[in-house]
C-alpha cells in the first residue's frame, strides 16, 4: 500500500541522530513521501538540508504561530526568498493556536502573520500546511474573507467538528489525520470522518509528535528513546508512553491508516490509494519532487 506522510517534522533534534534509519523504515513499510515542515526562521536551513539529502522529503518552510513572536523583522522577506530558491517546497507549518502556548502570542498578530504566509501560498500556487488549535472559529472567519485556495490549505492533525468539514472543503481545504486522531472521542470522530469527502482525505504522522494510542505491539519506537521502551504489549502501557513524551516514528503512519479506515467504514486498501492519490495532486506543483 503506498502512502504518503502529509505533515511531519523529521528535521527535529529529537530524531536528528537516526533521520536515514526512520526514512528507510518508513519507506520499507511504503511510504514515499515525507512532506517536512519547518517551523520558523531556525530551521529552515535544517529543512533545506533534509530535503536535499533525500529525494523523498518534500520541505516546506513556514512560521508556526509558536514561534509568532521571536520572529525577525525580516521574516516574510527570508520566507520568500527560502520558497523562491527552493521550487520543491511547500508552505508549512502555519497557523492559529488560542491554547495555552499559543495565547501567550497576541490572537490578532496571530491572525496576521497566518494571513500574509496564505497570501504568499496562493500568489505563488503552493499548498500550505495549517496548524489550528482552539481557533477554528477565526480560521474560518479569515478563509471566507479571503475566499477559495486552490492549490489547497492542509488542515495538518485535523480534530474539528462534522459540522465545519464542508464549510472548510468549500475553501480548499483537506483534512489531514494524526495519531492524535486516536484521542479524540470515537463517536465523534466517527461522525466528522463520515463527513470528509474521499478526495479531501489526507494521512500523516506529525512525527516525533502524535504518538498513536493504541496497542503498543503495533506501534515502531525511535532508537535510543528513553521514554519509548513498552514494558509490555498493551492499550494502556502505549497511554503511559505517550503521556511521558514518547515519541513517535514515521511508520506509526500504518496506525493512523488502520485507525481511520475502520472508523471511515473503508478497506485500509481503499484508503490507502486514496488518500496516496489526494497528496499527490495536491504536492504536484510546479516544481515538486512528486512531478
């Protein structure tokens, strides 16, 4: 089954000692593609260097709203200037963030640094990756005011509601599922699943984060992880992991396509080609490594 990890943070220096070792494991398990999203202006280089050390890393250079405000006053400059000597890149990660970290940013600076990174996306037909926490409200407030994105918003780790799905579809947007999926209570996430359409689902990881919660016999760990060594093969004992920073390897993506496939009602065949055929046309942008 080929698949594609639409959001992951392989660059992190928490995996940084064993990058080729997860890529090759990932691969092994038929992951293609890797779509790596930096963070701010840091790791951008980092992101650069992975993508061109290996031909299945799709960088994308983007300012988290984390990081909103130790921004440069150059930023937006230094942002352009990554996505124009780099064809293969995407924008990402990018976003609103109203939780406990993200608050201690103001919301409407939040809300304009988001705003120029999706103008920049559309102007030079680039998908964008979106972080949103606690913000669906605003985010949806600012896409209407904008309007349509074509070349696709990326809702990375999507845990919204059933009913903002066709809202947010009608805007470009796709819907990209984590392990953090498997937090989320079944009876909702079940309903919001059954509203995604079939050609906006989308599979990631968000690797080192999102450890998936489910038996810890079907999950890969990362080398030398102090806090990713199960003591024994059990629902709970993942719980324990994830709940002491366990992180999360990118083969663990075979866990969130069981997890959505089933509660979908779909064959992990089924939603594997899809959702593969999904981040292929929306990383097909001119000058893409998928082209």
């Amino acid at each position: 089954m080929p698949l594609f990890d639409a959001h992951c943070h392989l660059h992190d220096p928490r995996v940084a000692h064993c990058v080729p070792q997860l890529i090759q494991s990932a691969a092994d398990a038929g992951v293609r593609w890797f779509a790596v999203n930096g963070t701010s202006e840091e790791d951008w280089k980092t992101v650069k260097t992975l993508g061109e050390s290996h031909s299945s890393v799709i960088p994308n250079y983007g300012l988290h709203p984390w990081y909103v405000s130790s921004r440069s006053s150059d930023w937006l400059s230094n942002l352009k200037s990554m996505l124009s000597s780099d064809p293969s890149a995407a924008v990402g990660e990018v976003g609103l963030d109203m939780g406990t970290r993200g608050r201690q940013t103001d919301e409407s600076t939040q809300i304009e640094v988001l705003k120029q990174q999706l103008e920049l996306a559309r102007e030079i037909h680039r998908p964008v990756s979106v972080h949103c926490v606690r913000a669906f409200g605003q985010l949806q407030h600012l896409l209407k005011e904008m309007g349509d994105f074509p070349d696709g918003v990326i809702l990375h780790s999507f845990l919204g509601t059933a009913e903002m799905v066709k809202p947010l579809a009608r805007h470009g947007c796709y819907f990209s599922f984590s392990g953090f999926l498997t937090s989320m209570k079944e009876q909702k996430a079940r309903k919001m699943l059954a509203e995604v359409p079939m050609d906006r689902i989308l599979l990631e990881t968000d690797a080192p984060d999102a450890l998936p919660v489910v038996d810890s016999s079907m999950l890969s760990w990362i080398p030398d992880d102090p806090a990713g060594s199960p003591a024994d093969e059990s629902l709970e004992e993942t719980k324990r992991l994830a709940q002491s920073k366990a992180l999360n390897h990118p083969t663990n993506i075979l866990s969130v396509l069981s997890w959505v496939s089933q509660l979908k009602g779909l064959s992990k065949d089924e939603l594997s080609a899809a959702s593969f055929k999904n981040a292929k046309r929306v990383f097909s942008y001119e000058g893409s490594k998928v082209n």
